[in-house]
C-alpha cells in the first residue's frame, strides 16, 4: 500500500490551514502567533535590554537569545514535564542559528534580544511554526532585519514527497498495516530566507535518497516563499482598517 | 533595465521587501541595497521624496543620541554622581557637576539631592560607540521629578505624541490642564488633578495606538472635547 492520500486529504504540496497574528502579546516589545494546524506557536520578543548574566554580554553587538518552550498539555503523548530538556536545549540553539544571519543588532552592544517561543499546541512541525512566528515577532518589535525568515517541514511518507507533516504522517510506520516496516519516512525541517532563497536551518530525521533530498528542497523553498506571503499579510494587518 | 518604484507612499512595508529596482532611487536608514534592489529591513510606512525613499519605523527599539531629552530614574549612587536607567539596555551617569550648581563637599551623602528611585528629567551630552552615557541636568526645564505618573510608550511614537512643534502634547495639555513631558526614550511623565491625569493618559495611548493614521489631531481634539465635556 502505498501513501498515494494524505490522512487529512491534503495535496502533497499543501501546508495545513495557516492563521498567523501579530501584537499577541500587549506587554511585549514585539510578538506573534502562527497556527498551522495542529501546531500554534506563540512568541514574544523583549529587548534590547540589559543583557544578565554579564558574563554573556558581548561588547561587539547585541545577542540574540531563544527559549524554546513546549507546554505540558500541548502533545500527543504523555504530559511534558515543564521546564528545560536536552531537545528543547537544542531547538532553541538551532532556531538561533537560523534567525542570526537576519537579525542586525550590533547598534546595541552588551544587550540582549530575548525570544520566547512557546508551544501551545503541537502536532509536529514545532521548530519551524517557532522559527517563522518569531521572525514576525522579531519584525513587530522594530528590529532591523534584512530579511524575514519562513520555515516548514518537507519529507517522505512512502517515498512520497510532502509538505508540512503531520504527527501522523511522522509515525506512518507505527500507524499503517503494511507488512515492510522499513519503508523510509523521513522529516526535514527547512527554514529559509524568502528573499535570496538562502537555506539557514537544515535538519532531518529518517531515511532519504539523494535524489529525493533535492525534490524535498525545491518543494520546501517552494512552500516557504508561500508561508513567507502570510507573514507579510500577519504584519500589514496590525496597521490596516 | 528601467528603474521601477514598487511602492506608493504611505505603504506598510516589512523587512524583506522589495522597496524599488534601479541605481537611480537612493536608500535611507532602515533599508540596503542588494544588487539592483532596495529592499526593507524595518516595519513602517514609506515616503518617497523624489528619488530617495525613507521609511518611517512603525516600531523602532530607543537608541539614545547626543542632545535627546529623556526620562530617567535614579538606580545607584557612584563617588561623585548617580547612575541613571533610561528604559532599555543602557543607563546613564549623571556627574555631580551636570546635577547641581551647589557646592557639595567631600564625603557628602550623595542621596540627599537625588534619592534612589526619584526620576529626573535630563539631556543627554555624550554617548560613546559601547553606549556609555553622560547626562545633565544643566538646561532649560531640566530638573527632577516631583509627584505626577510616568507612561511608558513605543519609543517610535513619540514624534507623533509631541506633535510638529509640540503641538499635540500642547493640546492635550490644555484640554485636560495636566502638566506633559515626553522623553526621546520613550516615557512621559503627567501631573496634574487624578481625574484629568486618567483623560491625559487615556489620549497619549490613543495617539500611540493610531499614530500611523493621518488627520489624528482632529480626531484627538474632538475626543478630548467630549472626554472633558463628559466627565464634569
């Protein structure tokens, strides 16, 4: 059998529904939410302020600090313990690292933007709802960037190329009937830069041939630039009447 | 290639957008070239004058500049001055010789002229490239703050609040007879009777919630008219 209909019936190529607001947060400096499906992400921005603990301060230019957070009623499974862990650790270093090339911080000097990304719904997809809400928030705040930053997960179900998994979709193995267990499902996170296309966070998990990857690419730039429309919209709105 | 305008004025712009095409439109602050392109990198609204293209920033974080009047509050007593937070990253140092013409001797407690936590109203006269900050409190109006409440505001709105020529604050002022003092840094300072401090308070939030709309004074005054009107 194989995945030739979504298990929401979207096409391949389609995202889940996309809600995205800016100004969530009335005491923030800058903020967003971004529903795409099952997912919401929240994020608020704080700063520049004074950067503590001092020892992080960096006199060259300003720092850019995420928080990554699930909450614990959010997933699937069992409730997550609130707080820290090794995954959320690393989530917010990457999603850093894809916001970094955009941000322009260095007219502040020992201070620090924080970014607090928090999940209040998940259904996989997490990363890159965060990385693409807090680029508008980041935006909302009056940061200087160059560009805004739109992310989404491409990958395999059954050797089909799709956009936007699911948790379903992640867990096909687990899920359908079919005897070869070892069909590859694999689920690569792409953030990207909308303007010159330039790829800033690249992750995967699972199994995928070369020649897939490529396809997996091209439909993530694809869709980005369309998730990157939405952004746009999210910001303008907050001025218009 | 000919050089095509992408944008009308008074458009909201976002980072990453493509603001103009061609070497003949020139760039301002809060957009850089890439190539043939301007593209933006602030949230706000465009003006085109002529051949330059200039955004004015929706939102915008306070970066202090020499000569900016700003609202700050005393955090700490140093050897011969105070230590002055201005909201945001940085503070400022207020030198005994930029705070008062007394003659203060040696030893003096410092706390006696300016408490921790009072606030003052000041200039700023130095700012180096890591943001250190002097200020003083020598100038016209300058002085400490006694009683009233402080607003913090978007530190891009204040233009807006002040007006041309301070004209809004002007007519806020009198409509509800409060004293009105806005810092470049994005925090005002009100004293007047409680009730009219509220109206005062009230109006500034309107300003700042509107301030990308045009005909905003005749809105204000209108508003102000009834506020006043009802609330004796």
């Amino acid at each position: 059998m194989a995945y030739t209909k979504r298990f929401d019936g979207r096409a391949i190529d389609e995202t889940r529904p996309m809600v995205a607001k800016v100004g969530v947060v009335p005491r923030a400096d800058g903020s967003a939410m971004l529903k795409i499906g099952g997912t919401t992400a929240i994020v608020a921005v704080y700063g520049p302020r004074e950067m503590h603990p001092k020892f992080m301060q960096n006199p060259r230019g300003g720092v850019l600090r995420c928080h990554y957070n699930m909450m614990p009623f959010s997933g699937h499974g069992e409730r997550v313990r609130p707080g820290q862990n090794r995954r959320a650790k690393e989530i917010s270093r990457v999603i850093e690292n894809a916001l970094r090339p955009v941000v322009d911080l260095s007219a502040f000097p020992n201070a620090v933007v924080d970014v607090f990304i928090e999940l209040s719904e998940t259904d996989a997809g997490t990363r890159c709802a965060g990385v693409t809400a807090a680029a508008m928030a980041l935006a909302d705040a009056g940061i200087d960037m160059k560009d805004l930053v739109a992310a989404v997960a491409v990958g395999f179900v059954d050797d089909r190329v799709v956009a936007d998994l699911t948790y379903n979709e992640e867990h096909y193995n687990d899920y359908s009937d079919i005897e070869d267990k070892d069909r590859p499902v694999a689920d690569i996170p792409i953030a990207m830069l909308p303007t010159t296309g330039e790829i800033v966070l690249l992750q995967m998990d699972g199994k995928v041939k070369r020649e897939h990857l490529k396809a997996a690419l091209e439909l993530g730039q694809k869709v980005c630039r369309d998730i990157n429309e939405v952004q746009r919209r999210a910001l303008k709105e907050k001025y218009q009447e | 290639m000919t050089d095509t305008l992408l944008v009308k004025d008074k458009d909201v712009v976002v980072p990453g957008e493509t603001l103009a095409q061609g070497m003949s439109f020139v760039p301002s602050t809060g957009m850089y070239r890439d190539g043939e392109n301007i593209i933006a990198a602030k949230i706000g609204l465009v003006s085109v004058e002529g051949k330059v293209i200039k955004i004015v920033p929706l939102a915008d974080p306070y970066v202090p500049k020499v000569g900016d009047i700003v609202i700050g509050e005393v955090n700490d007593v140093l050897f011969s001055g105070w230590r002055v937070g201005l909201k945001g990253p940085y503070s400022a140092v207020l030198g005994v010789k930029d705070a008062t013409s007394d003659f203060i001797g040696r030893g003096v407690d410092l706390t006696q002229y300016f408490a921790l936590g009072e606030y003052v109203l000041c200039k700023i006269i130095n700012v180096t490239s890591q943001k250190l900050i002097d200020i003083t409190l020598r100038g016209q109006g300058l002085r400490k703050l006694n009683g009233g409440r402080l607003l913090a505001v978007n530190p891009a709105k204040v233009p807006r609040i002040i007006g041309r020529e301070g004209t809004m604050t002007k007519m806020i002022q009198d409509a509800t007879k409060t004293e009105i003092v806005v810092g470049q840094n994005g925090v005002v300072w009100l004293n007047g009777d409680p009730h009219n401090e509220v109206i005062a308070t009230a109006a500034i939030r309107m300003v700042e919630q509107n301030a990308h709309k045009s005909g905003l004074t005749q809105t204000m005054k209108t508003w102000l008219d009834e506020q006043v009107k009802g609330g004796r």
